[in-house]
C-alpha cells in the first residue's frame, strides 16, 4: 500500500512513497478434558508479524528511511477448573516467550537495531460461591500484557495532512496488568 503526495512551488517539486506491506502467521493447538466435576485444558500458541515499512522522499531534511519489524510470540497454557460443593474455581497459567528484532534505516545515518526478548508467566484464579439461588461472589485475579502495535514504534515520520505528522517510537515496551476484581450478584424478581 503506498501513497503519492506532491508539492509544488515555484522552485521545487516534492515526492513521497510509502509502502508497508505485512504478513501474519498464527498457529495454535488447543485440548480439552473433562473431569468428574471440572474441566483441565491444555494449549499451544505461535503468533508472528512481519513488517517491512519503507518510505522515499526528495524533500530537503527528510531521509529515506525503512524499517523492518518482526515479532514471534511462543507460548502455552493450562486451566483447570473444579467444583466443589457451592465453590466453583478456576485457575491457570500461560507461558510466553515474546521475541521482537527490527532494524531502522536511513541514508545518512547508521542502522538502528531494535531486539527485545521477553519471558513471562501470566497466572489466572477465578473462584465463584453461591449460598443460594439469589446470590452470588466472585473474587478473581489476572495478570495482562498490553504491546504496542506497528504503528506506534514504526519510526518513520507518516503524514496525515500537510500540516500533522507522527513519528512512533520503537523502543516501546509491553505494558503489563496485574487486575484483582471482587463482585456481588443479587438475582432479584423479573431481572
């Protein structure tokens, strides 16, 4: 995909192309087991983005410049769930492997490498009590990953309209959420 700008005065004439083409890969195996009274589940996931951005200009102070991205996520997961009496639980863990290489290039200026590897655990506990038909408490924990997205490390100055540019910053980090969550259900008459 690319896009074609002009600008023309009475002394010069600016070009700009851009391409960013992308390619995708997800794979994921999943397995399920039921028990007496539960379930366990078990899962394999790849996940893995290629991106090579490029831009070329003639405008004075601008440099052609690309930038080629790639992220694998490797990971894998178990659940088991139970329930025991009025107690229903769940509790879980994934784990990630999180590999990103990338490479910033301009005419005038030396190559920027951008590498990051990142190993976490992400657990999970869910557990729900019904005293009665009416009522209900569920307590829960979970830790979350929140990373960034191709356009916001993409480097490469990207023009909206003549006067509005952004520019990502491509030592961006995942942002990670640990969310406790406590909640009461009362079922009431017609709702």
């Amino acid at each position: 995909m690319g896009w074609f700008g002009t600008h023309s005065s009475l002394a010069s004439c600016y070009f700009n192309y851009k391409s960013n083409p992308s390619k995708t890969n997800y794979f994921y195996l999943k397995y399920t087991k039921p028990t007496k009274k539960g379930k366990i589940e078990l899962g394999v996931e790849y996940r893995e983005n290629n991106t090579d951005n490029s831009n070329l200009t003639n405008q004075t102070g601008f440099n052609n410049s690309s930038f080629n991205y790639e992220r694998q996520i490797y990971s894998g997961y178990i659940n088991y769930g139970h329930t025991l009496g009025k107690v229903t639980m769940q509790l879980g863990a994934r784990l990630e492997q999180f590999d990103v290489n990338g490479v910033f290039r301009q005419d005038t200026q030396a190559d920027a490498t951008v590498t990051d590897h990142i190993f976490t655990i992400y657990p999970s506990a869910f557990f729900t009590y019904n005293p009665s038909a009416k009522n209900q408490f569920q307590l829960s924990y979970s830790k979350r990953v929140d990373r960034p997205n191709i356009q916001q490390v993409n480097p490469i100055r990207e023009w909206s309209t003549p006067l509005i540019t952004s520019v990502g910053n491509e030592n961006l980090l995942p942002q990670f959420t640990n969310s406790f969550e406590v909640n009461y259900t009362r079922k009431v008459k017609g709702g």
